[in-house]
C-alpha cells in the first residue's frame, strides 16, 4: 500500500475520532444544559409550592405532592417560561389563561380526590389543572370550548404520558354525558349560574367545585348532591375567565368597560360569620377590622406579615375600555405601622394595576408607592393612562413579601373619557 493511501487513510481515521469526540462532548454539554434548566424548574417549583400552597394554608398530602411533580413550565407558552411559577394566572392564547397555581391546588383539595374517582372537568385550558388531577384519580375527562386550545392541550398530555386523562373539543355547558355520571366535577371557567346539564351528569352524592356569579364578582362553591339537588357552601371570592358559549350567551349581568368602578372599595359591605373581605380574591394574609380606627366608615382592610417574602395581598378585576377611558385615578387612604421591604427590594406594599387586551395580553402596568415606615392614615393618590388596546384592568394592593401592618380604607377610582 503506497504512502498517500496510508496517509489519506489515517487522516480519515483521526477526522472520524475527532469527530466522535466532539459529538460526545455536544450531546454531553445538551445533557447537562437539560440538566441545569431541570434543576431550576425543580426548584422553582419547590419554591413555589412551600410559599404559595403550603404556605397558604392547602394541607393536603396528595395534592401537595402532585403540585410538586407537575411541571408547570410544559403548559405555559414558552415565551413566559420564565413566569411559569409565580403565583399568577398567565395568558395561554385564545383569550383564555391558566389558573394560579394556589387556586389549581386549591380547588383540587377541596374536590377531595380519590383514587377511585371519574372526575370531569368544564375548561381544559392549558391541561395543567387536568395534569395535576391525573395521579390522584382513576380518570379525567376534560372539555375545552377553544379548538386551538383544546387539541394544544391534548397533545401536551399526551407527550406527558398522562393516560389516564381524555380530552375533547367542545361547549362545556353540555357536559359530557357518554361518560356520565361523574363523582367528581371540577369548573375552571365561570358561568352565571351552575349549567342543568352539568347537575344531571353528577353521580347521586358527588361533588362539583365551581366559581359562579357576574363576570368580576364571583364566588367559589363547593356543592353536593342530594335527593337530586345541590346544596352549595360558599369557599371564598375569586376570579375566573367566564364559561364561552351557552353560559356566556344568557349572561344576564354584563360588565360596564365604559364606566370601570371597585366593588366594595370603602370596606362597609360585610358579611356574618364570612372570613372574606367581600368583591376581594385572592387573599393572603389580610383580615377585616372593624371599630373607630377607621379612616371612614366602620371598617377597612389590614394586611399584615412577619415572614419577610411570604404573600400579603388581594385584588379585584374590572372591565375598561381604552378606546373610550383616558386616564384612571386611584386614591385611597393608607395607614402604616413598622412597614418595610422583605428580602428583595421587590418585596414592597404598594397598589398596582395590570392592563389587559381583548386576548388577555398584558399591556401596561402601572402602581402607586411603595410605602415603607410608619404613619396615621393619610390620603394616596396618582392619576395614570389608559392604554387604548385595555380592554380589561386588575388591581393588585397588599404588602407583596413585606413586612410590618400596611392598612387601606376608602379605596376608589375615578376616570375620565377621551
């Protein structure tokens, strides 16, 4: 064999071993790339379990443990990956969202799920909810209104291998009476009133959670059937993107986007032996007082933390047109006792207002503060625009991971139109 073919020969061979080494070393630098980003989903969602579910007052073992194996991040569009454990609702296309993951855990310990259940759920949304549900019963079967959504969701699930959950493409209103009954119905969306279809498919005994009311006045119900009728229990407010469709089409009550106005701003609406400030979800860590310490009237809001980074909040959602509202001004009294920031300098009381497209896009964020010290009560006030796309506002207010007593009272807003 002649030199030059020699030659040719073993540069082949050394091309082929370098090139076999530097595909080991990419495919071992992807491996630990995946690794890495594992690593900090895990512990975000630790994180975020131990604060926003633990911390918040859900005891149950199982639903805590299947909160901490559902990766949240596989049904969050990727562009807001990054978003995927806060405790916050986020957009998922389609004018939908996917439910906080407090309220997700939430509504699953209050279904008390077996493992013998056949559970329906009304808004398969992103299918979190339906994911989260899958280890702890024998079956999910979801209804989506949303095509796009729906056959999204599916395909999710499925790469997930959550088997024991099927999906469907249409208006949950009608509920899914091949497979009925059901022993458990779990609502994600919100109708006016709870759909008759969705009383009959319940099993004799069985339970539905389910948010009902106006579109940014609802309530969360837990209710059980017996003797063919449900007996509801009120669970606490909440906010919930409306059921489409049927639902939707005989909503009697319709939001006002030309008049956007607070419920129960000034705290005087209340309720016998209810834990809850009235027209206020979400809440963490606030009580109602009652007495002369109040700016006016007889009662107003306190919220109040000693762990510096766990959730002190509420907030309320109102409808608003930018194209007619100009500019919105909020005021409100505020009193302050030893209040300061907790472990970033994120972690401050302050008011906040999200504005959202007709997609449930954000599209401006504006706020009011931060308050730190201490102080009696003294007016706050600050005049904001409207983006013109806004076509729906949500008012955070609370301490946000601060520390100290942060008191509100005679919480309003006002607006001029363009």
């Amino acid at each position: 064999m002649s030199n030059r073919i020699c030659n040719s020969l073993s540069n082949r061979l050394r091309f082929k071993s370098t090139l076999t080494v530097v595909s080991i070393f990419t495919f071992w630098l992807v491996q630990q790339a995946d690794a890495q980003v594992a690593d900090r989903y895990e512990t975000a969602r630790k994180q975020m379990v131990n604060t926003a579910v633990i911390g918040s007052g859900v005891k149950h073992e199982r639903v805590i443990q299947s909160m901490l194996k559902t990766p949240r991040h596989e049904f969050v569009p990727t562009n807001i990956r990054n978003q995927a454990y806060f405790d916050m609702a986020l957009p998922i296309g389609g004018q939908q969202t996917i439910s906080a993951p407090f309220i997700v855990a939430y509504m699953t310990e209050a279904l008390d799920p077996k493992a013998t259940d056949k559970v329906l759920e009304i808004g398969t949304g992103s299918g979190y909810q339906a994911a989260v549900l899958s280890p702890l019963v024998r079956s999910v079967y979801s209804i989506e209104i949303v095509e796009e959504l729906g056959y999204k969701a599916k395909a999710t699930l499925n790469k997930l291998k959550y088997d024991n959950v099927k999906t469907k493409v249409g208006d949950g209103f009608k509920g899914w009476p091949e497979y009925a009954p059901f022993d458990k119905i779990i609502v994600t969306c919100s109708p006016e009133r709870v759909p008759i279809p969705l009383v009959q498919q319940l099993r004799e005994g069985g339970t539905m959670v389910i948010p009902v009311g106006q579109r940014y006045q609802q309530t969360m119900y837990i209710m059980r059937k017996t003797n063919g009728k449900l007996k509801s229990e009120a669970l606490r407010p909440t906010l919930f993107v409306p059921m489409t469709g049927n639902a939707e089409d005989n909503r009697q009550v319709k939001p006002d986007p030309l008049n956007p106005m607070l419920f129960n701003g000034d705290f005087e609406l209340v309720k016998e032996d209810y834990d809850f400030l009235i027209g206020w979800y979400y809440q963490r860590q606030v009580k109602l007082v009652s007495g002369n310490e109040a700016a006016q009237g007889d009662h107003f809001a306190q919220f109040s933390n000693e762990t510096p980074g766990l959730s002190s909040h509420m907030l309320q959602g109102f409808a608003i047109d930018g194209r007619a509202i100009n500019s919105l001004g909020i005021q409100a009294q505020i009193k302050l006792q030893d209040v300061r920031q907790g472990r970033t300098r994120d972690e401050i009381p302050l008011f906040a207002i999200s504005f959202y497209d007709e997609s449930r896009r954000e599209v401006g964020v504006v706020s009011l503060g931060p308050f730190i010290g201490t102080h009696n009560w003294s007016p706050v006030q600050k005049i904001v625009r409207v983006p013109i796309q806004a076509r729906e506002a949500i008012l955070r207010v609370g301490l946000f991971g601060g520390v100290g007593e942060f008191s509100i009272d005679d919480l309003q807003l006002r607006f001029t139109k363009r």
